[in-house]
C-alpha cells in the first residue's frame, strides 16, 4: 500500500511536470490555430525558448528573467512566423517548417559562440526554476511525501494551470477573443465588421511563439537545469496533437497534455522496474492517443479558415 | 502583347529565379552570422565548395542526397495530392529496419534476388504506415497530420525495440542492429572505388533514386491515376463531383507516398548506412525530404537537384568544424531560404519598383483577370 501510494505520488508529480512545456505550447498552438494560422513551428520556438530562458537565467542569476526572455525569444520567432504568413500571405506550413530550422539552427551556433559547446552550463539551484511548497509537508508520513509529491512542485506548473484558465477565459468569455475565433472561421465576415483581421492574426501568432517560448524555458529551466540539443525533440508537435486531440480548445488541450503527461509519468515509474522493455513503454502515448481518438474523440472540427492566408480586399 | 520583358518582370515571374535568390538570400544570411561570430566568409563557403566540387567530394554528395531525393519524392507526391506527409520520418523509419531485417533472414539469398526482396519489404512497410494514417483519416475522419506525428513516434519506438531483439541485435557492444547482408549492399566493389578514387561509401542508390524520379514524374503527369490524385489535390469537392473517389484517392496517394520514404529508407541502410542504431532522437531525413520538396517546387526533377543540393549542404556542412565554425550554420542558412521560399511573393512585387504605372498596370491586369 505505503508502496503503491509513493508510486502514485511519484507518477501524478511527473504527469504534471511533463504536461507542463507541453501545455504552454498547446495553448501557444491554440492562439495561433483558432485564429486561422497553422504554426507547426512550435517545436522552432520551444527551442529558442529554451535556449534563451536557460542562458540568461544563467547570467542574471535570475529564473524569472530567464523565464520570461524564454518567452520573449519564442515571440521573436512567433514575429517572423506571423511576419511571412500574415503579412506577407506566405504558405504557413512552409514557413512552419522554416522557424523548425531557424530555431535550433540560430541558438545552437550561439551556444557554440559563448560556451564552445552546444550545451550550456547547468544551472545552480537559486538560477533554477524554483518550487512551490517545497518543505511544507512533512514527509516522513506516506501521507505527507504524497502531498510533497504532487504538490511540492516548480511554479511554471502553477503557472501554466492559472494560464489554462486565463486563455479559457479570454477565448470565450471577452470580445477579443470572441474576434479571435471569428478570424478564423470566416475573416471576410470580421473585416466588414470593421474588425483588424490582420493585426488579430499578427498578435495571436506572436503570443503563440511567447507562450511556446516559456514551455521551453520550462523543459531547460525545471525539467533539466541545462539546454542541450536533444532538449526539445518533438514536444512541440505533441503539443500541436494535444490541441487537435482538444478540437482546438485549451481546456480539450489540457487533457491531451495531461494524457501525454501521464504516460511519460508511468514510462518514469515502469522504467525503474525492470522487465519491460523501455521502448514498448515509450510507445505507449502515442498509441493510447490514437485508441483514444478511434474509440471517443473522432472528428476533430478544424476552423474553417485554418490555414488559408488572408489577403484584404482592395 | 509582345512588349518586351524587363529584366524585373523576368525575375518577379519565374519562380525557378525565386528559388535561386532564396538559396542567394540564405547564404548571404549565413555570412552575415558569419561576420557576426568573427569568422572569415571566405574560409568558411570557400571550405564548402571545396569540399564538394572534387571528384570524391562529389561521390559523397551524391552518397549523401539519395535519401533525401527519395524521401523529398514522397513528400512531394504528398503534395501534388493534398495531403502534407509529415508522416515521411515514420515511413522511412520502418522502411530501413524492414530492409535490414529483411537481409538478415534472407543473408543466404542471391544479391538479385535479395536486393529487390529488401526494396519490397520497405517499399510495403511505408506503405502500410501510410495506410494506416489514411483508414484513420477516411473511415473515422482523425487528423492525418494528428495521426502522421503519433506514427512518427511508434515508428521510432517500434524501431528501436526491433533493433535490441537478439536476433538483430548486433553482436559485439554497439547498440545498434546487425550490418546489413553483404548480399544486400548497394556498394560498389571495394576495387572499383578505390581505383576511380570515390568515396568509400559510393553506392547504386543513386540510380535507384533516378528511376523513383523518372516513374513518379510519369505517374503525376501521364497517368489517369496522376490525374485523379492531383484534381483531389486542387479542389476535392469538384473531383468528387467529377467521379473520383476521394478516400480511395487519399489511401493511394499515402500509399505511393509512404512506399517512396520506405524506399528512402532501405536506400540509406543499404547504401551509407549498413545499420540501424537505437536513437536517442529522430533522425530527419523525413523532415528533411519535407524541405526538399520545398526546395524542388514539389517537381519530381526539381526534388532531384534539390536533392544534391541539400546533400552537398549536408556533406559540405559536415567539414565547417574544420574552419572552427559551427556546422549548424547549415542549418540557419536552409532554414533561410525556405522561409524565402515560403515568402516568395515578395520577389513577385520586385517589379513594382518600375514605378506607379507598372503597379496601376498589374491592378488592372488583376481586376480583369477577376
């Protein structure tokens, strides 16, 4: 019993703290999808954040100024996404795939410039995303080393869960965001409504790349306490499927993130015993995603005008 | 009209020109990172066109493209269609461990004969995980791109828990899977490359990949089949309205498309490769074929030469250490010029600086096109 609630504790703490850079992401992917630009740079900018929050939290000594430069190197990226594909009406995926490579290709050859590595230098724990509640349970009970578990566990988690609301708020409870999903269902209809469909668009892409600039600080910054190449490998398109397995609502996206969470957790706990091969439980989100899909979710209804550049009528 | 074409008007109209001023555009992006970091231009593109122009430089470019070829071929076909295959990592991956696997069972069999049986194996094996995607998509209407990421995944894991099952697991302490059958090797004989002076890694693939070329570039132009696939492609509605099956044309069109990166697939492992190692991370050479079809303008003969293009880069890049600069400076100048490629359409505006008259001219020409 004593056995299976540390197991328990130790899975939900890694759920949350895996679903976390995912979860930023997702709710970057769902500005900018729902507004009707397809970004599969995410994983471009979750790079760049991540590079950039670990660097600098590494030479202010400050978390929070890594974190937030994180999101605002995701944002530079977001700019030049948004710069090609509303501005400029460029074809989004190619320009998706663009950021894909710019991203890890710009702060690798930085990392070689400052560290002659590409990795940079482990963070100490004051530089470190802190956490929340740390030595506020006693854990010398079952009871209480659960608690510590789940809930003595870094602030980003807090964060992004209060963000979840947030986004969820303004997408359906303010005019802004009632106009961001009218831009990307029938943006002709909001332009005669005298609405920017333009500069809609611009702003959601670039608060898509912030927001998966900070899931990547969170991967550097909480996660791990360094950047190296292999840091985001693929987080950024699990995101992008957790918003399509979300029908392109944060709150439908924050079950897929925990889903791929919960998985990574118990990959972390199957792991440690041995007997089941490692890779088989790797495999397990992405095959439970797609059961998932087969068996509840089904269709997942695109907006309209996802993807088609919009070009003003003269 | 015959009015003689301005320089401008050459250059906003061909697109074949907007792809040569974005790969300009990338390089002169990469010098100016250059000159940024302190490190000479000249040292750094002169090492790279170096590196590829000699005769085993060149052999190692062309070592190096086959892949990417292949696997931009199924990219582009994806997109003649309609559909973005994203899933071409995935597809490559289980196309190289069905060929390996198939040339460790089969080791015994004559090299014509094992051979094709490899091609075939990956060629079913990418086909099947095309498939698959598209059943998702047809008959329960899941996401293909949704879809093509998780397959991207359970084809990585997939792989490398095949590579550790002790049958193909390799013997000595490498994580990887056996070398491929000497039976199933694309390479040319160790004499023959030694005497021409290629690089020791100089296979038939490159033949392979000129043929894929050739046939796919037959099916999208001269067969009903091409037909059929690319009117899906432009308006699906209209082909269906036309007659065509549209889920048929989608599960084909995945099909043909999974089976070239498996092809990709077996040509890496049986020519460069000889193995397959359990990864840490994807390798690519999907994502890759996606920015080769790019490059290529999704034209069977245009992935061909961006093909050696990227392969030179890749080659080319991989020698950058030798100058002290960084070889990811490769990718930041790719990465540029498909996002020059992605907005092109400001070269189409390079005529407007002929003026207000040419720009009031294009308007007219515009609203009586409408």
């Amino acid at each position: 019993m004593t056995n299976f609630v540390n197991s328990l504790g130790i899975i939900l703490f890694a759920t949350l703290v895996y679903a976390t850079p995912l979860l930023y992401g997702a709710l970057g992917s769902c500005f900018s999808e729902v507004s009707g630009v397809v970004n599969i740079g995410i994983e471009g900018m979750m790079t760049a954040g991540a590079f950039t929050g670990t660097v600098i939290a590494y030479f202010t000594g400050s978390p929070w100024i890594g974190f937030l430069c994180g999101g605002l190197a995701g944002a530079f990226f977001g700019m030049l996404h948004a710069f090609a594909t509303v501005s400029l009406g460029a074809d989004q995926t190619i320009a998706g795939t663009a950021i894909n490579m710019l991203g890890p290709g710009i702060v690798i050859m930085i990392a070689k410039v400052l560290f002659n590595s590409t990795d940079t230098i482990p963070l100490s724990a004051s530089q470190k995303m802190p956490k929340l509640f740390a030595g506020t349970f006693d854990t010398s009970t079952v009871f209480g080393r659960f608690m510590d578990n789940v809930f003595a566990t870094y602030v980003s988690t807090y964060l992004v869960f209060v963000a979840v609301i947030i986004v969820w708020f303004i997408f359906y409870k303010t005019r802004f965001g009632l106009r961001l999903r009218a831009c990307g269902e029938h943006p002709q209809a909001c332009e005669t409504l005298g609405i920017n469909v333009i500069a809609m668009r611009f702003a959601c892409v670039c608060i898509s790349g912030f927001l998966s600039g900070l899931g990547g600080a969170c991967v550097t910054m909480a996660l791990s306490t360094q950047f190296r190449p292999i840091s985001i490998v693929g987080q950024g398109f699990i995101a992008i499927a957790a918003v399509i397995f979300g029908k392109f609502r944060p709150q439908g996206a924050l079950l897929g993130c925990l889903l791929f969470g919960f998985c990574s957790g118990l990959k972390v706990v199957l792991g440690g015993s041995s007997g089941v091969n490692m890779h088989l439980i790797s495999m397990i989100p992405y095959v439970v995603t797609v059961i998932v899909l087969v068996l509840f979710v089904g269709k997942s209804r695109v907006p309209a005008a996802n993807g088609k550049p919009y070009i003003k009528a003269k | 009209m015959t009015k003689k074409k301005g320089f401008l008007d050459v250059i906003s109209e061909n697109r074949f020109i907007h792809i040569l001023l974005s790969i300009l555009l990338g390089f002169l992006v990469g010098a100016v990172f250059l000159v940024i970091m302190n490190l000479s231009v000249s040292a750094a593109y002169g090492r790279l066109i170096n590196s590829v122009t000699s005769l085993k430089g060149f052999s190692y470019v062309v070592v190096y493209a086959v892949p990417y070829i292949v696997a931009g071929l199924s990219v582009a076909f994806s997109f003649k269609t309609g559909v973005f295959n994203i899933g071409a990592e995935g597809q490559f991956v289980v196309g190289s461990m069905a060929a390996v696997v198939t040339s460790i069972f089969g080791a015994s069999l004559p090299k014509p004969l094992l051979i094709p049986l490899c091609f075939l194996a990956a060629m079913a094996a990418g086909a099947i995980w095309g498939i698959i995607v598209g059943v998702l998509k047809t008959k329960w209407g899941i996401n293909e791109v949704l879809s093509m990421i998780m397959f991207n995944w359970i084809a990585f894991y997939l792989s490398n828990f095949i590579a550790g099952i002790p049958a193909i697991k390799n013997e000595g302490t490498a994580e990887a899977t056996k070398n491929i059958a000497d039976n199933a090797s694309l390479l040319f004989s160790k004499d023959f490359i030694k005497s021409a002076g290629l690089a020791p890694t100089a296979n038939w693939g490159f033949i392979a990949a000129i043929v894929a070329t050739v046939l796919i570039w037959f099916i999208i132009e001269k067969t009903t089949l091409g037909y059929e696939l690319k009117a899906v492609g432009s308006n699906k509605f209209a082909a269906e309205y036309g007659g065509i099956s549209v889920n048929r044309s989608i599960l084909t069109a995945l099909a043909i498309s999974g089976a070239l990166a498996g092809l990709a697939g077996a040509l890496q492992v049986m020519g460069m490769g000889k193995r397959i190692s359990i990864f840490t991370s994807q390798e690519g050479f999907g994502f890759a074929g996606i920015v080769v079809a790019l490059i290529g303008c999704s034209n069977p003969f245009g992935v061909l030469v961006a093909g050696l293009f990227y392969g030179a880069l890749m080659y080319g890049g991989s020698k950058l250490n030798l100058e002290g600069v960084p070889t990811q400076l490769i990718n930041v100048i790719v990465g540029t010029v498909v996002f020059f490629i992605a907005i092109s359409v400001i070269f189409e505006n390079l005529k407007r600086l002929k003026g207000r008259a040419a720009v009031k001219k294009a308007v007219a020409e515009k609203e009586g096109k409408k």
